[in-house]
C-alpha cells in the first residue's frame, strides 16, 4: 500500500524525535497535574506492582490483571518512584513507544509526507489523553498492538526471514499486556497468514514457516504465564476476566458485582480490595444457550454494545470521553466503498486494514464495551484519514487552498477532543486525596475497613489510607446482620456515610472524627 516504505529509516527520522520529546516534556509537566488522577483498576495494579516490588511473588501473581504493565511500574517503584508517579510515566514511556510504533505503521500506507507529518504531530494529545486518562493496560495492550500490526502488514511478509518469528513475540506480549491478546492473535495470524497464503502460491512454504515461528514463539511466552496463574489457582487458566465479565453480564447485575454482596474479605494481606483478583469472587455460569430467553437476552445486549461501539467512533457518544470525531465515519466509509467496490479487482490487503481492528473491537461486544478498547480504531482511522486526503492531494482540479484548509481542519479535529478531555480532567482525585489525608491527620488507622454505602469513594479512602476495604453493606440490610457481619470478618473501623441511627448498634462503638471530617463518621469496632 505505500510506496515510499523502502527509503523510511527510522533512525533518520528527526521530526519523530522531536515529537516524542514535545509529547514527554508535557507529559513530565501534567504529571503532578494528574497524579492524584487514580481509577478502580489502577488502584489493583499499584497494588499488585507493590507486591512484585517488595517480593511478594505469590500474592502478585494474577490472572486477572495482565503483568506487563505491572512489571515495568513494579521496576520502577522499586527504584524509589512513588507509586502514582511510577503509574503515570510507564504509560508516558508505552506513549512515547506508539508514537514509534505508529510512525513506523503510517509507511505501510501510502500517505503524502506533509499530510502524513501533520496528522503525526496532531495525534500528541491523543496520546497525552490515552497517559493520563485511566491507569490502564490499554495503552500497552495499543502499544504492542501497533507494532504486531507493522510486522504482519508487510506486502513482502513471506520474504522477511524472521517476520513470522516477530510476530509471535508480539503475539506474546500482546497476551502479557491483557489477557484478550491471547484469542485475538490466535484469530487474526491465522487469517493473515491465510491470505499470505494463498496470495502467493509459489511461496506457500515460506509462509507455513513463518506461521509455525510466529505460533511457537507466542506459545512459549503465553504458555509461560499460562503455566505460572495455572499452578496458582489449580486449574489451567488463560486469564479470569472472561467468567467475571460473564458474571457481571448476567441479567439483573449492575455493574461491579461486588457491589450486590455485602462484605468481601480481600484475597490477600495487602490487597486494598476484593476487586484485585476477581478470582475468588463468587461467579454466575450461565450460558445464553440456557434459555430463549437468555439467548434474546445476550443477543439484545451484543446488539446494544455493536451499536454502542459505533456511537463512540462516530464521536457521538457523550456520557464517554470519547476521543473520537465525525470524520472517523466519514473516512472508514469513504475508504471500504473505495477498496470494496472498485472498478477492477477488490483490494483485499487494504480492507484487512479495516478488517483488523473490527475483530479486536468485536471481540470485546459479547461481554462488554468501553472507549479506551477502541484506541486501536482512532490510530488505524487517523492513518485512513491521511491515506484518503493524499488520493484528494493528487486531484489536479482541486485548490491548493482547499486542500490545505481541509487539511488542517481534520488535524484540529484530532486535537480538540482530547485536549478538551485533559482540560476536563486536569487536578481530578486530588479532592479525594486531601480528603483522606484529613482524615489521616485526625484519625489513625490501621486495620480492616467496611462502609454503609459509597463504595467507590471509601475504596480510594481505604487505598490513601493503606487499609483493606472489605465493601458496603447488603442490600435490603438489618442492623442485627450488619453487626454479625462486622464481627464475623473481623472489620476494625465502620465507615458511616449516611445517618447513623441506622444501626442502633453504634450507640456503643466509639465514634472516631469528632466533627473533624463533616460528611463521614467512622466508628471504631470494639473487641467482644
């Protein structure tokens, strides 16, 4: 698809440089404006790094959370970074690597240089956004993506000596990165290498040779980590997140199961909460096949989540921080009409270009759908975009003026959505911190935590505060199970968000704030 791949050197690249040191340089900058910027995974993969970096190799391993990131901040905080800081620069080093890895993907199609620079350029706070938004494994999982995707789309793949072998080490580390890496290589180097394939016949040998390269190398390293949570958990495992997305997709569930449960102890000592290993939640098989009713069920929902998906790359749906654009729709339609249904042969390889992404976004529908799993779609889109505007370049009839406008006008278009997004986000959870510093400044705790509601708010409390929090209260509740449950888990201090005549029980626990903290009382448990 390009033609001017052969004479890129990455290594002579200097706009990329420069890009990368821009991009890091203001990602050093937001760094204190965002450290407090903290989500419910993030708080399980500090947690889970604090243990690698402290040498907690059995509570550490885990098959929910995919240990590449968490290896890389678990390095970094053993050098003394702090914790929220370490969270933040790993994925601002993982940013820095897709600016590489989508410079080099950008040559496997044929893009305009000017166009190809600008649009590059304009991606810097897309990537800011993707750093700073979630502490997430969604970046590396974007990151490793990326760079299996330039190896694969390669128009002389079967010639490469070691392509097929690149690709399995990606294939690899896709799978570290998120457990869904495992089933989306598996699905997509069996189809490229069914295309290579049977493109070129006279070349099926070499092509069968980098498929069992590519597959043996990604089963080694995938096969590893498979071997490691497998002895852990006592069964042959490839990650836990498909049955605790299975559970909270089960009719009637809102979110979160935990939430429903009551208290749940931590899996381990140093767990802030249940949510860090989703292994020993209690899980709901059931299967859509169970029932007609079911069935309609799940197919209703699929539905929903396609039409979801389709939504956020439109760029229209609000409730997201979608980073997303209307020109996004325009392009992929404008592209598949373009290589679909030409006036000869269709163009097979450039709609694979499609094709790829849509089966990673696809194979998140049938659980669940969120916009930082479509990262993969506004990179792929933004190399569309520059790929058609350079077939509208090459127009003769076509004004200088207008080109450049629009030119410009769709680069901005990439801009303004994330940069609104940081704007937005700019100094979020620092109020949540201060709020557990006071806390800590009038009250010390130390010990096992459970609440009456706000899960989300005395979770990061418990978290600051480095206690373990074992969840809310039940509902529908009484204060007579209330007291049992305190005493059968062992809970030290009673957080009490609403009104405390509740639980008539607290007549008797001493109340530890004293008016210190206006809108939470916490209680301390006393010992039978």
């Amino acid at each position: 698809m390009a033609n001017n791949r052969k004479h890129y050197r990455l290594s002579r690249d200097k706009l990329l440089f420069v890009t990368i040191a821009i991009y890091f340089l203001i990602g050093l900058i937001l760094i204190p404006v965002y450290q407090y910027h903290i989500n419910p995974d993030g708080v399980s993969y500090i947690s889970i790094a604090e243990k690698y970096s402290r040498g907690e190799w059995q509570d550490a391993i885990n098959g929910y959370w995919g240990p590449l990131y968490i290896w890389v901040m678990g390095f970094f905080i053993r050098l003394g970074i702090d914790s929220l800081i370490a969270a933040k620069l790993v994925l601002l080093l993982f940013g820095s690597a897709t600016l590489i890895a989508t410079r080099l993907l950008s040559h496997r199609f044929d893009i305009k240089q000017t166009i190809r620079n600008v649009f590059f350029v304009a991606m810097i706070p897309a990537l800011l956004f993707f750093s700073f938004a979630f502490i997430t494994a969604d970046l590396v999982l974007l990151t490793t993506l990326l760079f299996y995707f330039y190896f694969i789309f390669d128009e002389h793949y079967s010639q490469k000596r070691y392509r097929g072998a690149l690709c399995g080490v990606m294939g690899g580390l896709l799978y570290l990165s998120k457990a869904y890496g495992f089933p989306f290589f598996l699905v997509h180097f069996i189809l490229m290498n069914l295309y290579y394939y049977f493109k070129e016949p006279e070349k099926r040998g070499k092509v069968i040779k980098h498929t069992a390269a590519g597959f043996l190398l990604f089963f080694i390293i995938s096969g590893t980590w498979i071997s490691i949570i497998s002895n852990k958990y006592d069964k042959l495992i490839i990650g836990t997140a498909a049955q605790f997305n299975q559970t909270i997709n089960y009719p009637g569930f809102d979110g979160f199961h935990a939430h429903h449960m009551g208290f749940i102890e931590p899996p381990n000592a140093t767990a802030v909460a249940i949510g860090e290993d989703h292994f020993y939640l209690p899980h709901i098989q059931w299967s859509p096949f169970d029932s007609p009713e079911l069935f309609k069920y799940s197919v209703y929902k699929i539905l929903q989540r396609n039409y979801g998906t389709l939504k956020i790359i439109s760029g229209l749906w609000a409730p997201y921080y979608t980073i997303f654009t209307p020109v996004f729709t325009i392009a992929l339609v404008l592209y598949v009409i373009l290589y679909l249904f030409p006036l000869g042969k269709i163009h097979v390889y450039r709609l694979l270009w499609i094709v790829s992404p849509a089966i990673f976004a696809m194979g998140y529908t049938p659980l669940v759908i969120r916009e930082r799993f479509l990262w993969v779609v506004f990179v792929i889109g933004v190399l569309v975009t520059g790929h058609l505007m350079t077939l509208l370049f090459r127009k003769s009839g076509v004004s200088p003026v207008f080109k450049y406008g629009l030119l410009y006008l769709v680069a901005l278009s990439f801009v303004f959505a994330p940069s609104r997004n940081l704007w937005k986000d700019r100094y979020k959870g620092k109020e949540l911190y201060e709020f557990s510093q006071k806390i800590d400044a009038c009250v010390e705790l130390d010990g096992d935590i459970a609440s009456d509601t706000r899960y989300q708010k005395s979770f990061f409390t418990a978290f600051y505060l480095d206690c373990r929090y074992f969840g809310r209260v039940k509902k529908p509740y009484t204060p007579q199970a209330v007291y049992a449950d305190l005493y059968k888990y062992g809970i030290d201090y009673f957080f009490v968000w609403l009104s405390p005549t509740r639980f008539p029980f607290l007549e008797d626990f001493e109340e530890l704030t004293k008016g210190c903290v206006s809108e939470l009382r916490i209680y301390k448990v006393p010992e039978k």
